[in-house]
C-alpha cells in the first residue's frame, strides 16, 4: 500500500460504501494509518491509497502517541455545516507540497460507523472540520484543487502540470500502470466480497 499522487484515477473514482467490516477492512485502515503518520499527515481517505471503498482515518494532532485523538470512520456523511465558514492554507498528502487557501464550513457535524460496527456521531470546528470535509471529499472523488478560488487555481496550475507530467512518464517508462489498468482493478476490488458483521 502506498499513497497516491495527482492525477492518479483512483482520486477521482467514487467511493463504494462498505457494507461489512472484516479483517481485511481492519488492516486497511491500520496500514493507511502507518502510512498518515509516516507521511506527517492528518488525514488519509481509501481512495488516496487506491481502495474505492468510504473509509478513512485522521488524527487532529498528527502524533502517533496521541491515540486519544485517532479516527477510524466507515461511510462517514456530513450531517451539517453551520457556523459560517472558514479560509485557511490547506494542503494534501496526494499533492506534496502544494497548499493553497481554502474555504470550508467552520463547524460540521459528521455521523460514521468505527471499527466496531458502531455509529457515532460527532460535530467538529475549525481545524477539525476542515479535516473533516477535506478527507469525506475525498471519498467523493472531489479534491480541495476543486475548492480553490480563482486565484489559488492559477498559482497550483505549475504544481499540478509537474504532478502529471510526472504521473505520465511513470506510466511510459511501465512503472505505474495505464489509466484503464487501475480503473479496472478498482472495478475488481468493489466486487469482491467482503465477509463480516453487516453494518
């Protein structure tokens, strides 16, 4: 597993509700954790990692050693934004290096299903709804580049040539595989069975 860049396909596919949690599921969501922090992130969605499926894991203090803080949620939906909204520098993991202003709903309130199979439901400001609206968007195919306003689009455009330039050599030299070979995979992996508790 390794997190994927601009404009890889599998950040534009739409994500698969999961209808069962099983042990494949659980080690998903622990190495997509591993692979946050290695990365210092906050948050990392499935399809970052090439897994069309709605789930996602975030930590507000991006330490390890805060478990407290760590998320798992499974078919997360924006219940509410209220509050006003936000601007503020947003970046992602799938576009190193790259932050631009943003705005996003100030609170919002999310319901979603934990490892457990259990619903909760929390109602986040700030930072924490940022992250929040960030990673569901993510499941949705739809990507803060998207979010930007006309200004932070023309000053991303250079970074997002070179992301795809680059995307594209490594399809020539054979080293990522073509865009209809990963959206078959993706395919593949939505209609595998996933066996457990359903939720």
């Amino acid at each position: 597993m390794k997190i994927v860049h601009y404009p890889h396909p599998a950040l534009r596919h739409v994500a698969k509700p999961l209808t069962a949690i099983d042990a494949e599921v659980r080690r998903y969501a622990g190495q997509m954790l591993e692979l946050m922090y290695a990365a210092k992130g906050l948050g990392l969605a499935a399809p970052q990692v090439a897994l069309p499926y709605q789930l996602l894991v975030m930590n507000y203090s991006g330490d390890p050693n805060h478990k407290e803080d760590e998320c798992v949620a499974i078919n997360p939906v924006l219940v509410e934004k209220r509050g006003g909204t936000q601007d503020g520098s947003e970046g992602c993991l799938s576009f190193p290096e790259l932050y631009q202003n943003v705005r996003r709903a100030k609170t919002v309130v999310v319901r979603a299903y934990d490892l457990d199979g259990q619903l909760f439901e929390v109602t986040v400001s700030d930072l924490g709804a940022r992250l929040w609206q960030h990673e569901i968007d993510h499941l949705h195919g739809i990507l803060y580049i998207d979010k930007m306003g006309l200004l932070g689009k023309r000053a991303a455009r250079p970074f997002l040539e070179e992301f795809e330039s680059r995307f594209r050599r490594g399809q020539q030299r054979g080293e990522i595989p073509s865009d209809e070979e990963i959206e078959r995979a993706l395919q593949e992996l939505e209609k595998a069975p996933i066996v457990g508790p359903i939720l």
